[in-house]
C-alpha cells in the first residue's frame, strides 16, 4: 500500500486544485498573522481590557497565528516542493507543529467555555472564581495538553523507522491508526460534546436573566444599574463566544474528522489508487476552510467585543494619524525649502508642526496646525463609534 500511495502521490505534476490551494494558503497566511497580532498586540498593551476573558481569546489567538505564520507556510512547501520535507525529521516536526495547533485551537474552546459559564450563573462570584491565577492554569493545561498529544508522533508514536525511506511528507504515512482514533474519541467529540452541552446551559440562562430584566415594571438601568449592564454586557460576549464555536464546528470539525478517518482508511488498505487522489484533494479542499476560521474568529470577536473594538479602531486610527502628521511635516519642510534629513525627520508624537518650522506663510501654519487638531485620536474616535 506505501509503494502504490508513492506512486499516485509523488512524481507527479501538481494539480490545479493544489496550485488554487497555494494561491489561497498564501492570501490566507498575509492577513492572519497581522490580524491575529492587532488582537493579542491590543489585549496586552492596555490595562482595561487584561481581563479572563479576553486572555481566553488571545490565547485562541496564538494558536491562530501560528497556523498563519507556521503551520500554512510549510502546508505550501509540501505542495509546491516535497522533495524539501522529504526529510523524516523536518516531516515529522513540521506534522506534529500542524496536530498540535489544530488541537490547541479546539481545546482553547473548553477555557472560553468555562469563563463564560461562570460569568452568566454566578456574575456576583464571577471575579472571586475566574481569577487571573485559575486563567492562567487553565491556558497552561489546554496549551500543555495541545503540545503534548500534537507532538507525540515526533516523540516516538508514529510509523516511520530508521529503514523507511520517506518519499513524501503525508499524514498518512506518518501517523498510526491508534493515533487517529485517540484524536477522533479523545479529543475532538469530548471537547466539542462538553462545549455543546456548557454553551447550551449557559445560553438558556443567559436567556432567562434577560427576559426577566425585560419584564420589570421599572426600569431596570435604575433599580441596579451596575449590575444590569453587567448582565447586558456578558451576555452580548457569551453570544459573540459561542459564534466561534459555530465557526470552529463548521471550519474545522469536516477537516479534522476526513483527516483522521482517511489515515484509518489508508492503514486498513480500504483505499485504492483513486481513492487516495480523491481523498487528498478534499482533505486540501477542507484545510482551506480549517485556516479560513483563525481569520475569522478575531475579526467576529473584535466586532461582537465593544471594549476591543474600540480599542483597536483608537490603534488603528492613530497609525493613520501617523502616517498622515508625518507626510504632512514632510510637505511642509519641502514648502519651506529646507533640506530633508530622515534621521531628524519630525514624528508624529509632536504636538503642533507649525511651531517647528519657520518662515512658513501664516496662512499655510493654520492649515497644519487643523491637520494636527484634526488627527487628535482621542477626539476623533470618540465622534467614529
């Protein structure tokens, strides 16, 4: 069965479906890692938002990015050159490095899970419960956990020995069937049985709390507002939280389980040469979407996450300002005729251009001096939102 999978797999021109897949595989890896990074970037620049919740993200984050940064990358050798990963080592390495972030991304789900369980059941006990201490021991576990079972074919749990000579770096070739069921009955269906049920009871309740606050005769903002808003605010994040969820089940929950039952397919010899073809253009077919949700789930999380939103749109302005102050200094030193010196170049965290330039027409300062009013972030993203 290995030589007839060598011979339909290797040595052959790639298909269109493959070069389609790069192109994507490329698109996809260029807007994850920047993506992903104004997330985490955003999370632990600013004190306000270092909450349970938002660590929970960030670390679904991390997962995503290096998918984006390692894991796409090196699906794309494979396809455009395996001769460069037909080294057993690097193979083996860079499989494990793809089991362990697909993994990591559904595991993460149980600590979103859990926070959001918490918060919706026991707000008033929320902040003694979810404490950064048990935040942090929940990402260790689920990281651990990701890292450990993704890299056990590169410690040893695998079906390649000193005497087999690795042609092509596929899944099939490289993981046991024990492997693949553990990953089907140990990971995948309990992890996703157990946020199921969790998200379900924590949605009912959700539900329950807010027809309830509904219903008051008085408003409810004025009997308890604080805690009210609270209420509103949890349960806006819980049904943002649980859209990832629908996202991984759609995006990931295809690929992962035609990866795992095509290696068992392939080792009980149910496959023939066809069949092997086919069942690799749709596990391409299916990874596509699999990466698709580690660009999705930031930008779904940001939208339904006011506080981050906000946040990150403030970031994103004043990049903009930046950009726009800095070009606006350089057209003004050029007006006055004065030579350019890139070292000394005026930057955006000045206050006001005009005070730094001379012999500049009146007229002209009062147009840079509006450029500067106007690129003030805390003024502008306020009157945005």
């Amino acid at each position: 069965m290995e030589d007839q999978f060598d011979s339909s797999l290797v040595g052959r021109e790639n298909s269109t479906l493959e070069k389609v897949a790069s192109v994507i595989y490329i698109v996809l890896s260029v807007f994850i890692v920047p993506v992903n990074l104004m997330v985490i970037g955003t999370v632990v620049s600013l004190k306000s938002l270092r909450v349970p919740t938002n660590w929970f993200v960030c670390s679904l984050s991390v997962a995503d990015l290096l998918i984006g940064a390692v894991v796409i990358p090196f699906d794309i050798i494979c396809i455009i050159d395996p001769a460069i990963t037909s080294s057993k080592g690097f193979c083996i390495i860079g499989l494990s490095l793809s089991h362990a972030m697909g993994i990591a991304s559904i595991v993460n789900l149980i600590g979103l899970t859990v926070d959001r369980c918490v918060a919706i059941k026991w707000p008033l006990r929320y902040q003694s419960i979810v404490t950064g201490k048990f935040t942090a021991i929940i990402i260790a576990i689920q990281w651990i956990f990701a890292v450990l079972y993704g890299f056990a074919p590169a410690m040893g749990w695998n079906n390649i020995d000193d005497e087999t000579e690795l042609i092509r770096c596929e899944p099939v070739l490289i993981t046991t069937v024990e492997y693949s069921m553990v990953v089907i009955f140990v990971v995948i269906v309990p992890t996703l049985t157990f946020v199921s049920v969790i998200f379900y009871i924590t949605l009912a309740a959700a539900n329950r709390q807010m027809k309830r606050i509904e219903a008051t005769t008085v408003s409810a903002d004025q009997i308890e507002p604080n805690i009210n808003r609270n209420q509103r605010k949890n349960f806006r994040i819980t049904k943002t939280l649980f859209a990832l969820v629908i996202i991984t089940y759609i995006f990931w929950l295809p690929f992962a389980i035609v990866c795992e039952v095509r290696k068992i397919a392939f080792h009980w010899d149910n496959l023939d040469e066809d069949g092997i073809i086919h069942t690799y253009h749709l596990h391409l077919l299916l990874s596509i979407f699999a990466y698709l949700s580690a660009l999705i789930n930031p930008i779904v999380y940001s939208y339904g996450n006011r506080d981050l939103k906000r946040a990150i749109k403030k970031k994103l302005w004043k990049l903009h300002c930046c950009k726009r102050q800095n070009s606006t200094q350089v057209a003004s030193v050029q007006m006055d005729g004065l030579p350019m010196n890139t070292a000394d170049s005026p930057t955006c965290i000045e206050v006001s251009i005009a005070t730094t330039l001379s012999g500049v027409a009146s007229d002209t300062k009062e147009t840079l001096d509006k450029e500067v009013q106007s690129c003030n972030p805390e003024n502008e993203v306020e009157q945005t939102l």
